[in-house]
C-alpha cells in the first residue's frame, strides 16, 4: 500500500524549525497540494501553534473586514495557511510584529509567490524568512536525504555505491512525480484522474485569483505548449504565434503560470553577470508527473516514441536539482548554458564561493567523448571556476571521463551521499 501523504519526512523541516527559532515570520511556499499544509500542521502541533486556512470562506471573510483587529486577536504562535488569499494581512503582521517581535510568532504558507504581490517586499523586508516546499524528493520517497549537490561539489571523486536503475524504472519515477496525493494512488488512470483536477483547479481559480479577471481561456493550451517545451529554449516570438497571443499578453501569462508555480524559468549562465539576463532562459514544468499528464505521456507512448524520453528525464533531473537546493549545504544558484555556437549544458550550478558544476542527461545508456562537449565549453569558458561536470545517463556504472568529468547513472542522484533518515520516535 502507498503511504499516507502525511507520513513523508520532508527535508526541509529541519530549516523551518530553524527559521522558527529566530526569525519572526516564516513563510513556506510551493504549488498547492505539494505538503505545505501538512508539514506546517506538524510543526505547528510541536509548537502548540494555531492553525487557521484561508481557503476557509468565513476565516477569509473575517480577515478581510478587519485585517488589523483580525491579527491583533491572535494570541500566541499562528499557522496562516494560504495567504495570498488575503494579502491586506501582511501589513497588520508587520504592525504586530513591530510591536512585539518574538521568533516563530507568525507562519504563513502560500501556493504563489507572495513575494511578487504589491507591498509585500516593504511589508516585510527583514521581518521575514523564505522556504519553498517543492513536492516530493526521490530521496524523500525512500527515507533518505540525498547529497547529490554536496558531493558533486567535494574535493574528493565521486563514488557510487550501487548500480544506477534501468532505464524503464527511471521512466515511471518521472511519470508518478512528486506530488503527494498523485504518488499514493498505484493506479497510472487514477493519477491521471488527479492530475485533470489539479490542473482545473489551479487555472480555473488559483491562477485567475492572481490575475483578478475573469476570461483567461487561452491558459489550458498555453500550458499545454509549454509542457510539449518542457526542458527547451523559451522562444517567446514563435510560442506567441502559436497559442496566437500578443507578445505583452504571453508574457503576463508566463509570469501568472511561473507565480503558481506551474511553470519555472532558468536563466542562462555566463561569466559576466550582467550577460545573464539578455540570454535566453529554458523552460520547465516543475513536476514530471504533471508534465507527463499534459503532454500526455505514458509507459507505452514513450516506448513507441523513445525521443520524448530525453526531454522529460531532463525535467525530472532539473526537478530534484532544485529540491535538493533547499537542503544541500552547499549554497547554489541554478542556470543552463549555452555558446552562440550551440554547445549547451542542460544544467550548471554556481556555488557562493564561484564554482561551476555542470550536469548534462542524457537519455542513452552508452556514453562517448562527444558526449562530453558541452561540458568541454563550459570549462573552457569558466576557466579555474569549473570544479567538475557530469553527464547523468540511463547506463548503470559510474565512469570517469577526465579528472574533472563523469558519467554517472541518473539515479545517482539520490544515491550519491545519500543517508537515512533518522526513524520518528
């Protein structure tokens, strides 16, 4: 039997006790039904915290007539779950927090990002810390905290203590993603049936609570061309024409789709830091269950089209990438590259300290040196900053290609200095 979405130890916990300890607000966001609720109701039971949902009709009414005294009523620690729902509270929590400020007074969680609506950044600028809850890990899902980022970034080589999976099994990790509530259902047709509601959900009321109009009826086939992107260059001139959109409309959807965290862009990585922003950025769907169901991908679609299999194992790499960037001692930004010449890696990370680490996947279970090129560029490029680069593939044996470069099966990216977890008490 699956396990009950509840029961997921989330990596991220450990910060979120941490940031409760000292700091006065603490806001956790992510796509909605990715665990917020249930890991800050946790939290918030150790605590002896309250928790209060604004999806609730009459605590969002009650918030919304008086968001002074509705605050200023609270006493002791508080849970507000979904609080882009009611962004007038903000400010009443700054005022009280003025007041008296005690670490781990207020909570908030929020399934957009609340740092992008109005006044938030002078509402709370230095009052206020930031965790994003992305759905589950794979080292999540197995009980064990994965070190792919750490040991990437070690002085030491990389060692693999276990053979990498097969492609097909890497394939349905993909296609279940990480969304709680999809991972628990076995059956491939009920999780599609999850995933229908999902996105009916999020578009038919999370995204147009965003936007704060009514009609966006082009967003279902915009999302859907961008899952079929998934993992590719953000060509906005040939996306507008063909979801048949002006230019100043698409990129309004673009931000409304990235603030609900149903699509993310990653910008391109260059040696001068002003370049970055005139690149061109890559797009992904944060979850590859969710991209797997709008572009409408199966175990058996993917055997009669292998040419898919590429796009959507890079997305699932890209995906626990970023979720181990929340717990990875390792400080990293995360970018792609790409030479005017068309050499690119899929994925660079840009450690504090300046070291690159390059990632590029690959969908083949054989590797060559020409494999290797992107990676080539990029140490060329970044000189004594290149630390090492790996091409992660559906092959089963890790193997050295140069002092500096690897291949490396996929799945090692939640082996590689993984650890268990500790078991609950």
């Amino acid at each position: 039997m699956a396990r009950h979405p509840a029961l997921f130890d989330r990596h991220t916990a450990p910060a979120l006790e941490a940031a409760l300890a000292d700091t006065a607000v603490v806001l956790v966001v992510g796509p909605r039904q990715a665990g917020k609720t249930t890991l800050c109701q946790l939290v918030a039971d150790r605590r002896g915290a309250r928790l209060l949902s604004l999806d609730d009709a009459a605590t969002l009414a009650a918030a919304g007539a008086d968001p002074t005294g509705f605050i200023g009523a609270l006493d002791g620690p508080v849970v507000l779950d979904e609080i882009q729902k009611a962004p007038a509270l903000l400010p009443a929590i700054k005022l009280a927090v003025d007041r008296r400020r005690e670490a781990g007074r207020f909570l908030l969680t929020g399934s957009a990002d609340v740092l992008a609506l109005p006044r938030v950044s002078e509402s709370l600028a230095g009052r206020m810390e930031v965790l994003t809850l992305w759905p589950l890990s794979q080292g999540e899902l197995a009980e064990r905290r994965e070190g792919f980022i750490d040991a990437l970034f070690a002085a030491v080589n990389v060692k693999l203590g276990a053979p990498g999976e097969a492609r097909t099994d890497l394939v349905e990790r993909a296609l279940r993603g990480g969304f709680p509530e999809a991972v628990a259902r076995r059956d491939p047709e009920r999780r599609r049936a999850w995933f229908r509601s999902y996105v009916t959900t999020m578009l038919e009321r999370d995204v147009r609570n965003l936007a704060q109009i009514e009609g966006l009826t082009d967003l279902p086939r915009l999302l859907n061309l961008l899952a079929a992107r998934s993992a590719s260059l953000l060509n906005v001139a040939e996306l507008s024409r063909s979801v048949g959109l002006p230019h100043t409309t698409l990129t309004r959807y673009l931000t409304l789709l990235e603030r609900a965290f149903l699509v993310r862009r990653v910008p391109a990585w260059a040696g001068n830091r002003a370049r970055r922003t005139v690149k061109t950025p890559r797009v992904w769907i944060p979850d590859t269950g969710l991209l797997g169901h709008l572009a409408g991908l199966t175990s058996a679609r993917l055997v009669e089209e292998p040419t898919a299999v590429g796009p959507l194992l890079e997305t699932f790499v890209a995906s626990e990438i970023t979720k181990q960037l929340g717990w990875s001692r390792t400080r990293a930004e995360l970018f792609h590259f790409r030479t005017h010449g068309g050499r690119e890696v899929d994925i660079v990370l840009e450690a504090d300290d300046g070291r690159l680490a390059g990632i590029e996947v690959k969908a083949a279970a054989t590797l060559g040196a020409a494999d290797f090129k992107g990676l080539t560029e990029l140490r060329e490029v970044a000189g004594k900053r290149f630390h090492r680069g790996v091409v992660l593939y559906t092959g089963r044996e890790a193997l050295p290609f140069g002092s500096d470069l690897w291949a490396l099966p996929v799945s090692a990216l939640w082996q590689l200095g993984a650890r268990p977890l500790r078991k609950r008490p």
